[in-house]
C-alpha cells in the first residue's frame, strides 16, 4: 500500500473511495419506521453522534497507550487543545471535535 510522506495510505487496491468507505452500507443504515418526515432527520444525526464517540473512544485509546508507553507527545496530540489559532478556546480533543478546523499539513 502506497503511503505519502506523512504516512497517509493512497493506495487502496483498486477500491473506490466509495468502496472504502462502505457508503452503500452507510447510506443504506437509516431505516425510518414512520412517515414522519423529521425522523429521517433525527436518525441522521444521532447517528453521526454515535459516529463522533467512535473517534473520540478511538483517540482516548491511543492516548491510553501512548501514556502506558511513557510517550507523552502522541498522547497530548490526541487529546490534547485543538491548534492555538482556530480562533478559539477548544477543551481536549480538539482536533476530533472540530473537523471544520483541520488543516494538512504541507509537505516540504
């Protein structure tokens, strides 16, 4: 599998980005049992929420072995204030939390 400098994966086997992705599954997840029509709503978001506390489970297990690993800096970066100039106060996980604030870092 391909990766770039920074260690992201670019090669997938031919898959497409749906495919890796599982969209037709994901997509295919909400299953509305009534007519109403906020309920296609509130089932989106909830599961996006359910989405969400999967990463930030995710990020604190990281965390958790980096800290059983004495090696601190892996585990500020997971949990850690999102970046200082997202132009406000972030708690932990910042960076998880606020995807809308992510930025690649440029490759040299």
């Amino acid at each position: 599998m391909a990766e770039t400098p920074l260690g992201a994966h670019t090669d997938f086997a031919g898959n497409s980005y749906g495919d890796y992705l599982a969209l037709d599954q994901l997509l295919g997840a909400q299953k509305p049992r009534s007519l109403n029509h906020n309920e296609m709503l509130f089932i989106v978001q909830h599961q996006t929420t359910e989405l969400w506390l999967k990463l930030v489970l995710h990020e604190l297990r990281a965390a958790r072995r980096s800290i059983a690993d004495d090696d601190m800096a892996p585990a500020f970066k997971s949990v850690g204030p999102g970046e200082p100039d997202h132009g406000a106060a972030h708690p932990g996980l910042g960076r998880t939390l606020d995807p809308h604030t992510q930025r690649v870092p440029s490759v040299p």
